[in-house]
C-alpha cells in the first residue's frame, strides 16, 4: 500500500479550497509563483485558515530573485513572521543564503528567533548551496528547522533524485527531508517508490489546479 502525504503549493483562496476538496493534506501559501514564490497577503492566509481543517504553512519571501539579502529586507521577514504568528499555521517556509553560496547561519538564527515554536522548512534555496550535503549537516544544528525542501540541486526532484537519498541520510530522521520540483499526480507514486518520504510537494500533485 503506498503510504505518503502530499503538500500543495497555492497562490490564491480558490486554489486553497480546491486542493483541499482534492484531498491535500497539507498547503503551502505563497503568492507570485510565476516568481517562484513570494510572501503571501495576511488577508488571503487568513481566509484560508478559516476555510479549511488541514495544516496550512507560509511562505516567507520579501522578493524575487537570489536568496541573499539585505538587513533591511530580513527585517521585513521577520515583520512577516510577526504578522502571522498569531494565526493558526503549521509552518513557515524561508531560506537564506550567503554571497558564497552557503547558509546565512547569522541571518537564520534572526529568523528562528521570530519564528519561535513555529516548525520550519527550508526551502529551495538549498539547491543553490555550493555543497548540499553540508548544508544539510548545518540545518540539523537547529531544531526548529524540521524540514528541508529540495529537488537535490537538479531541475526536477526526478533528476536529483540520488541526491535527495543522500540528503536523507545525512539528515537521519533529525531533519525531513520533503522532495519537491515537478512532482504531480502522474509521477508521485513512481518517486515514492524511491524515496520513500512521508511528503511530497508539488503544484498539481492532486491534480490540476484552477
């Protein structure tokens, strides 16, 4: 019997509610996704956590483009966090990296503060890390981190799939590790048999959305 979960990526209301009576089991809130996902309107979160019964994170992205950023611009992440912390999400999506392409340990520690009790997933910017799997071995450092996202640095979860093994045995149940990059309803049960992760995560993985 196949036995995993799916998380779905949404930018709006509807698409919330649709992948909800598609039978998600967990969303992740975004907006802008043709810019690879930035950081959703409060208002619109809001509504969706009072709409439906499954865990529900946020992303939290001030802009497009890399993932090094200014003070400013992590201040204004952490003003984010503020604003959502008081609602009833199960988790906060970010990613910080340094101009070396390894993890802003200083700017992540800032983050974790805000974040608090919340759990975390790092997201894709892991993928652009000069070394994944030490990347991997600096997040288990931080135990509110509980997930990392990842296509194993390749273009699709399918093509990184070797690496995100590897990912998974470094982090050694203290991290899970959720694959992610075109993952759908047509190709998810060929990668669990595979991975054998507990997540998925992927735009249409219950099927197309609106």
């Amino acid at each position: 019997m196949i036995n995993f979960r799916k998380e779905v990526c949404v930018e709006s209301f509807s698409e919330a509610l649709y992948a909800w009576e598609l039978k998600a089991d967990r969303l992740e809130l975004c907006s802008h996704l043709e810019k690879d996902g930035l950081t959703p309107p409060i208002e619109m979160v809001r509504l969706v956590i009072n709409a439906i019964d499954i865990p529900v994170k946020v992303m939290i992205r001030p802009r497009e483009g890399d993932f090094v950023y200014s003070k400013a611009e992590i201040d204004q992440m952490c003003a984010s966090i503020g604003e959502f912390k008081s609602m009833k999400i199960a988790g906060f999506v970010l990613g910080v990296l340094k101009k070396d392409a390894s993890i802003n340990e200083t700017a992540l520690k800032k983050l974790l503060k805000a974040t608090g009790d919340i759990p975390v997933t790092f997201h894709k910017a892991i993928d652009q890390t000069y070394n994944i799997l030490e990347s991997v071995e600096v997040l288990k450092k931080y135990p509110s981190v509980k997930y990392i996202l990842s296509s194993g640095g390749a273009e699709t979860a399918e093509a990184g799939l070797d690496m995100i093994i590897k990912m998974h045995d470094i982090a050694d149940y203290e991290l899970e590790i959720i694959p992610a990059g075109n993952i759908t309803d047509k190709n998810v049960n060929r990668l669990h048999s595979k991975l054998h992760q507990p997540y998925y995560h992927g735009r249409n993985l219950v099927g197309k959305l609106l």
